[in-house]
C-alpha cells in the first residue's frame, strides 16, 4: 500500500514542473527599437521619441500572467479615455486627459493610480491639454477652457492659476489673432 501512495505523489510533482515550466514561455528577446530624435541632424537634437501611451493597457503591470490566471485580473485602474499629454517625474506618471477633463496620476512602482488631488473646486480642471513641473516641484497644468496654467503644489493641492479665459495670448487681447 506504501507503493501506491509513493507514485501518485511522483506524478502529481512531475505534472507541478511541467505546469510551471510550460506557464513560464518563452525568455523575451528586447528588441531594439530606432532612435528616434528631433529635429534631425545635423541640428542638435532636443525631443527623443520613447514610446506611446493610449489606455491603461500601455501602463506597466506589476503581476504576472500566472499570477494573472490564478488570481484574476488586477484592480481596475483610472481609465484613460483620450490622453493628450503626459510628465514623469520619479516614479510618477502624469497624464492629461481630455475626455476625463482631468490629471490622471499612476505610481510606476506601486501600481497605484488616482485623480490629481487639487482638482476639484475652485481648482476644479475643465481641459488640460499640457503639464509641467518646476524646479520646486509645483504642477502647472495649461487648461484650455480655462484659459489659464493652474499650478498645484508638491503634494497636488491646489495653489492658484495665472490667466483667466479670454486673456490667454497677449496678441488676443489687441485685437489680433
């Protein structure tokens, strides 16, 4: 009876491995993709192409796709519906959207993901359409509807905005577009 229960367990450990190696695929070649620089040479360049960000899917995942299988998919995070503009700063990514009509923050290292925190009352967001940080780490959104760069402190709480809707261009305010 000792026989029986032995080769059981063999083939219950054996099938485990084969599981797990065939779960594990294939080691992943890095590709290397072109450089991509503007302007041209011979001028300096000042922009490097990196990648494209166009829903949450292009967003890193921190889980595995076993882990995946066994344990489902992960928490829905913020969507993105219609991105214009994005900042990295250490491990935090920044993402204007338009559809949104808000700033979507995702941590890159925790996989966490909110709205920017000062938006809302009088530093409520209608259209970012571009973002920014300082040398003092404050945000400075440009909305569009607004007119105006509204600026948000290190911690994202609201501060104040420079502009107002319809003194957004100088020329604009003489007359000529």
């Amino acid at each position: 009876m000792a026989r029986r229960l032995k080769r059981p367990t063999r083939w219950l450990a054996l099938a485990s491995a084969l599981l797990a190696l065939g779960c594990a695929g294939a080691p992943r070649v890095a590709r290397e993709r072109p450089l991509v620089l503007f302007p041209l040479p011979p001028e300096k360049p000042r922009v490097q192409y990196l990648g494209s960000l166009s829903s949450t899917a292009d967003l890193p995942s921190h889980r595995s796709k076993f882990s995946e299988f066994l344990f489902g998919p992960p928490e829905a995070r913020h969507p993105l519906l219609k991105p214009i503009n994005a900042l990295l700063s250490g491990s935090k990514l920044y993402i204007c959207d338009t559809m949104l009509n808000t700033v979507v923050v995702y941590d890159l290292v925790s996989g966490d993901s909110h709205v920017l925190a000062g938006d809302r009352g009088i530093g409520k967001i209608q259209q970012p359409n571009n973002i920014a940080i300082d040398d003092e780490g404050r945000l400075l959104v440009a909305d569009k509807a607004r007119g105006a760069v509204l600026v948000y402190g290190p911690d994202e709480r609201y501060l104040h905005a420079w502009g107002a809707a319809g003194r957004g261009c100088p020329r604009c305010r003489r007359g000529r577009a």
